[in-house]
C-alpha cells in the first residue's frame, strides 16, 4: 500500500538527532533547519517498508546519505521523493572527507532499484569552496535500475578530488531500462582548480559490459562556469557522459561553458541518439574516443544541434570528434557548427568541423559548417560519405 510521510522544517524541535511528529500532513516529522542528523535518521527508521511518497516542506535538509555504507539511509524501490520547489527545498550533503559521496544513492551491493523518483528540489553537494580535502568527491545523485526517474533538480557546489571520475547526476548502469533525467540543472559553482579529477555533469556510468536500454537525458542544463561578456574560458567540467547504451537518447538539453558537451573514452555504445540539442562555448561539442577498444560502436545518429565552439584554449575546438574507431554507422544530419561571437578573440584557424575515423557507414549531410575549416574526413572503408555546407 503506497503511503505518504511529510517531513518538515520546524523550531520546536531542539533536538537534533530524532525528530517530533507522526509523519502525517498535519503533524509532519520534523526538525531544526540545516542541523544534526535528525532528517537521516527519519528516512531509515520511519518510512516503513510500503511504497512510499516523501514529501519535503522548504528548508534546508542536512544529510550524509550516498548508499555505499558511508550514511544512515539510501533509495529504495517504488520511493518517491518530492520537495516543495527547486527554489524552496534544499538537501544539503555533510561529511564527505575522504570518500565519494551524493545525497541521494543506492544501498551498497545493489544492483538496481525498480520504480523510484525523486523531483522538485535543490542539492547542495557540500563541496569545499577553498582547500578541499585530498579523496573527497562530492555529486548530487548516483542511482540506477529499472523505471528511475529524476525530474527538475538543481544541482551545485560539486566537485572531486577522489581517484575516480564524478558523475554529478547518474541515474543509468549496466543492466538498467528506462532510467530518465529531465528538466534538471547543474550548474558548477566552484572554481575549476579545486578538482583535480574529470566532472561529468550528466551520465551513465557503465561504459562496458553490459548495456543499459531506453534511457534518455532531456531538457537539462548544464553549465560549467558562470556566463559572461566575452564569453568565459571554457570549464574542464564534461557535460553529458551517455554510456554503453541501447536505444539511449539525448534531446533538448542546453550544455555552455565547459571543455567537452557529449563525452566518451572509450564507449561501444549499442545505439545513440543525439538530437535538437545546444552546445554553447565548448572546445567539442561531442567527443568520441575509441582508443583501445575492440569492439565498435553501433551505431551514433547526430541530428539537428547547435554547436557553438569556444576559440580559447590550447587544443584545436571541434564539432562533431569522432576520433579512433572502430564505429558501424555514424549519421549527421541539420547541424550547425560554428565560432562562438566573441569580440575578444580571433577567429580560430584550427577549427574543425567534423572529424571521422575508421567508420564502416557514415552519413553526413546537411550539415552547416561556418568559421572552420570545414568537415576533415580522415577515411578508413567509407560505404556512403557526403556533406552540405
């Protein structure tokens, strides 16, 4: 039987380890704002074991969780997670040192959860704004399973300097269906020389074995460092990380201000859509390394995006990068790549287009390709090759 618990902000509860209150709408379990260990201790020991609807009031919720055995509670199958807005409710993470850690994660060993959703608020991930401790990563939410949802969620202060790559908002790994990022925000709020490991703003995290199957991130935004007039040195923060995939879409989103929009290294995803999307003051807009890998990539269909490209920066800025193959098929179509405006700068003379190699079918055609120096195609048993611009 699906139930409903409310949980509150309140001051009279001086306590900070327990809350007051029946969970109930008109008596909700509560606690002081930003403070002690209370709110933890509520989604461990009294949600029940039904499916569940928590429902968080505004306020600032302060928590440890991450599901790896570091905290005193994790998601669960069929739990539903609901604050009062993005602007309203905050779940502040603490106590991070020396691990990798997000608000909300998984019970350690599982291997999914199946029908869980979390909506509606904002996650303080707790990073340090100066000296941040040595092995210390700090994300948003690191799910996955079956039928996950994560929808408008703002994510900030994050950042790593643990020995693994950060994926800020991950709700897909290996065996996973139907797992949906949308309408979220990450927007990286410390400086870029606190983390000495890659951030992933968007993603996946199983890049082998096993695909994931029909998962979709749409309609985020990801913006890896302030805006500004000219336009800011592009962030090392990478943007969307899809993963080896099935059937994996990656639509309407809007990723400006960092090194990379689309990322993997390496990845032989199954099938990969990337459509009608914005990448702004990037140094690629997407950025496929096959290096080392045997097994292809299935196939990647590219249509329809805006890709603006930094002119800072030492490497040569690229639209589309495919680079070391093997790739099956590869198809672009309806893009738009070209320099950003900036006064402040020339224009880049090593600009590249879009760049293939070692693809068995590529098709590549209305493309627009302005302030490059146009579409370099380094071949390897090209069936079908064309370009329009």
């Amino acid at each position: 039987m699906q139930q409903d618990v409310f949980i509150a902000i309140s001051t009279d509860n001086p306590g900070s380890t327990t809350p007051i209150g029946s969970g109930t709408a008109t008596d909700p379990y509560r606690g002081p704002s930003d403070s002690g260990t209370w709110f933890d201790y509520t989604m461990a020991n009294l949600l029940g074991s039904d499916p569940v609807t928590v429902r968080l009031g505004p306020g600032v919720f302060r928590t440890g969780a991450d599901g790896a055995g570091h905290q005193g509670w994790a998601a669960r199958d069929a739990m539903q997670i609901i604050g009062s807005s993005i602007s309203a409710t905050t779940l502040k993470l603490v106590g991070t040192t020396g691990q990798q850690r997000w608000a909300i994660g998984m019970p350690g060993g599982s291997t999914g959860l199946m029908g869980s959703e979390a909506s509606d608020f904002l996650i303080d991930c707790g990073f340090p704004s100066s000296s941040p401790p040595a092995n210390t990563g700090n994300g948003a939410i690191s799910v996955s399973g079956t039928h996950v949802y994560l929808r408008r969620i703002k994510a900030i202060n994050f950042g790593s300097t643990y020995g693994l790559t950060l994926i800020v908002f991950s709700a897909a790994a290996a065996d996973s269906e139907d797992c949906i990022i949308s309408e979220c925000y990450a927007q990286n709020t410390r400086d870029d020389s606190l983390s000495s490991q890659t951030v992933v703003l968007f993603g996946s995290s199983n890049t082998s074995g096993n695909p994931h199957r029909f998962c979709v991130i749409r309609d985020c935004f990801a913006l890896g460092a302030a805006y500004a007039s000219p336009p800011p040195t592009v962030s090392k923060c990478l943007g969307i990380q899809p993963g080896l995939g099935l059937g994996t879409i990656v639509e309407n989103n809007v990723v400006a201000n960092l090194k990379w929009a689309v990322y993997a290294r390496p990845c032989p995803t199954k099938d990969l859509v990337i459509r009608d999307n914005i990448f702004y003051n990037v140094s690629a807009a997407l950025h496929w390394d096959q290096t080392g890998a045997s097994i292809p990539v299935g196939r990647i269909s590219v249509l329809g995006n805006l890709n603006d490209l930094s002119r800072v920066g030492a490497s040569a800025p690229k639209g589309l990068d495919f680079l070391v193959g093997p790739y099956d098929t590869l198809v672009a179509r309806r893009n738009i790549v070209r320099q950003i405006p900036d006064s402040d700068h020339s224009l880049r003379p090593d600009a590249i287009g879009i760049s293939v190699v070692q693809c068995t079918n590529a098709f590549i055609d209305d493309n627009v390709i302005n302030d490059t120096v146009n579409t370099r195609p380094k071949t390897s048993a090209f069936k079908a090759w064309s370009w329009f611009g």
